[in-house]
C-alpha cells in the first residue's frame, strides 16, 4: 500500500510502499440442502439419524447443524460436527442423537 495526502496547496508525493501483507481466504459456499439417510437407529439417549449433505467448494473444517424439533415446546439445538466423508462422492455426513420417537425435526446445515 502507498498513501498521500491533499491540501489547499495541493497533493503530496506518493509514501514508500508498505510491507506486504496476506488476505484471508475466500469463504466456502454454503452446503448443500440435508437429507435423512437411512433408518433412525435406537440408541441409550434416544434415536439417531444420519443426515447428509452435498460438501461445498472450498476447504471446510467443520459443520454446524441446527437440529430444529417441530414441536412448539421443545427449544432448537445446536450440533458441531467435524467433516467425514459419506462415501459418496462429494457428500459430507453426520449422526445426530438425542431425538425422541414419533417427532418431526428439520436439520439446517451451516
């Protein structure tokens, strides 16, 4: 970078450049829309289901994922998951526990 400054006089000489510096990477684009996968399994703290999503473009280190119950009582919550291949190509995948039987959920992946 080089500055300079400007009067009623008129306009100064350009600075000396400035030291380089580096930006920051470019953000991913957002995931793709999640899906239930396979069966809800039973686990000691309630049911499982595994939700995938397409990975965006992008290094990516980690997920979050709102898991939001549908009914009025029961508060969102808040799930971060690192990022684990699904198999298939371009997929990223999570197991997200703790859900109750016979309750509806949406999932949005961040």
């Amino acid at each position: 970078f080089r500055v300079r400054y400007w009067t009623e006089a008129g306009v100064s000489p350009w600075s000396l450049s400035s030291n380089p510096c580096r930006t920051l990477p470019a953000l991913p684009d957002a995931p793709g829309r999640p899906e239930v996968y396979g069966v809800p399994l039973s686990k000691a703290d309630g049911l499982e289901v595994m939700v995938r999503w397409a990975a965006p473009i992008g290094k990516v280190d980690g997920y979050e994922i709102t898991v939001r119950p549908q009914s009025a009582t029961a508060p969102p919550r808040v799930e971060r998951v690192q990022c684990r291949p699904a198999g298939d190509v371009g997929m990223v995948r999570a197991n997200i526990g703790g859900l109750n039987g016979d309750a509806e959920y949406t999932f949005v992946v961040y």
